[in-house]
C-alpha cells in the first residue's frame, strides 16, 4: 500500500476542514453544535495575516466524493528544557470510510518530518482514554503517552473569574 499524499492544506480546503471537524466532535461523542468554529474564523487563523496554525491534508483519491480524507491541525509549542520548538497535533482525523488505507500514518508522518527538517524536539498530543484504536495506532508508529503528566484546562466560568480584569484596567490590557 502506498501512503496517502500529504500536503499543506490550500485555502481551498477550509471548508471541508471544518465539515471534519464536526465529525471529529461525533466520533469523540459529542454533539456537533459543540463546534464552534467557523470556515471563515477557520480561514483567517489558517491563512491571515498572522497565521499560528498550521495544517496538512491527505488528499482523496481521484473519483471521490471528497476532495481530502483527512487533516492534521497542529502548531508550534516550546520546551524549555531543550530550548527549542516542538508541534502539538491538535486534531487528527480521518474520514471513517478512508481509515485503513494509510493517510492518518501519513499524516502524522509529514508532521515528523517537519519536526525533524526544522530541528524541533518532539511531536506531542492528547488522546481520549477510551480511544483504543486510535492508542494501538500511536503506539505502533512509535508514540508513548507521558504516565507522569495530566493536562489540565482553564475554560469557561473558571477562565473568566480567574483571568478577568483587575479593577480599573482597561479591556484586554493586564494591571502590572
């Protein structure tokens, strides 16, 4: 089997990232109104004129439906320990009926291979515990998840009260 061919996603594809992302929110059981990125907000992030995302996708072959079979959303991050840059895969998804066929290998490839070209020290995600598949996937082209850390979020009503303005500062400028 040949692997899929990969490439830096086009303006082109914007909209159909974004249509996988919904389906991304499905298969991780959440509804798909618990998306709320646009192809246009999508667009300007991926494409504008500061751009601190980055994507690649596999294109589908000739005479389907679709034009790609999945995407990789990744962007830098930093160790401090090895002082330089690394990429966090944000999403890796692909179409349910492509799955097997090589692109989610390929993709993940083409982000190692970026790693490595620019010198960075790792290639690092997140995977939902119950996700078995996509674990054995991982963990067969290498991957092994970090047992000693736990992620953790500030979002929602917690963001808001811890991160908001301190008295008399102006909107989004920090007091200090």
């Amino acid at each position: 089997m040949t692997e899929a061919r990969i490439r830096p996603a086009a303006p082109a594809d914007v909209e159909e990232i974004q249509q996988l992302v919904v389906e991304l929110a499905i298969y991780e059981k959440e509804p798909a109104e618990a998306v709320k990125l646009t192809a246009r907000t999508l667009h300007e992030q991926l494409f504008g004129e500061r751009p601190a995302i980055f994507a690649h996708v596999a294109e589908a072959p000739a005479g389907s439906d679709h034009r790609i079979d999945g995407f990789a959303l990744w962007f830098l991050n930093y160790s401090t320990w090895e002082g330089v840059h690394g990429i966090y895969l944000e999403d890796l998804f692909v179409r349910p009926d492509a799955r097997g066929r090589g692109a989610g290998k390929a993709l993940l490839r083409q982000l190692a291979r970026t790693a490595v070209e620019r010198g960075y020290a790792r290639v690092e995600w997140s995977v939902l515990k119950w996700n078995a598949p996509s674990i054995a996937f991982y963990r067969s082209v290498g991957a092994f998840p970090q047992d000693e850390w736990d992620t953790f979020r500030l979002t929602g009503d917690a963001l808001q009260e811890f991160g908001g303005a301190e008295p008399g500062a102006e909107p989004g400028r920090s007091v200090g």
